[in-house]
C-alpha cells in the first residue's frame, strides 16, 4: 500500500524495521518477501532473533542454482531506492 505513497514512504522510514516485520512475516507466510526492501525487513528481524553470523552462515549453505553476488547476506541488507 506503499507504493507511490510519498507520505507512507516517510512514515515507514521513520519506523523501526522491527516493528514492521510481524505485519511483513504474516503477509509473506509460505514464500520470500515480493520486494527488496520487504526481504531486508524479514532478514533483519532474523538478524535480531538468531544473529547475523547465524544468518550469513545459513544464506551462503542454501543450495542456489546459480550462486550470484546479489545473493549474499550483505547485499540483501544494502539499502535501496524505492520508486515512489
């Protein structure tokens, strides 16, 4: 509901990732988040739970078919322009 929303946008940049994420995991249950910024939100929230060593040691043991620079733990925390 964010999208092209500029007011929305502040509002959610304003706000701890933290306190997002219940609403992100309950609407993303069973797949990956369907943008960037969601599936930064969710990894952060795993982050807090079980650490960042944790997740980084779990995301480079995934069975990717073509393992690529953009799958990395830390590319999937960088930040990233939304349109708005």
């Amino acid at each position: 509901m964010a999208r092209g929303n500029p007011e929305v946008r502040d509002l959610l940049r304003t706000c701890p990732a933290l306190l997002m994420s219940d609403v992100c995991t309950a609407h993303n249950v069973g797949k990956m988040a369907d943008s960037h910024n969601a599936r930064r939100i969710l990894l952060l929230q795993k982050i807090a739970v079980y650490g960042y060593a944790y997740m980084q040691a779990y995301i480079d043991g995934l069975p990717w078919k073509v393992k690529s620079q953009s799958l990395t733990l830390a590319a999937m925390l960088e930040e990233k322009e939304t349109k708005t």
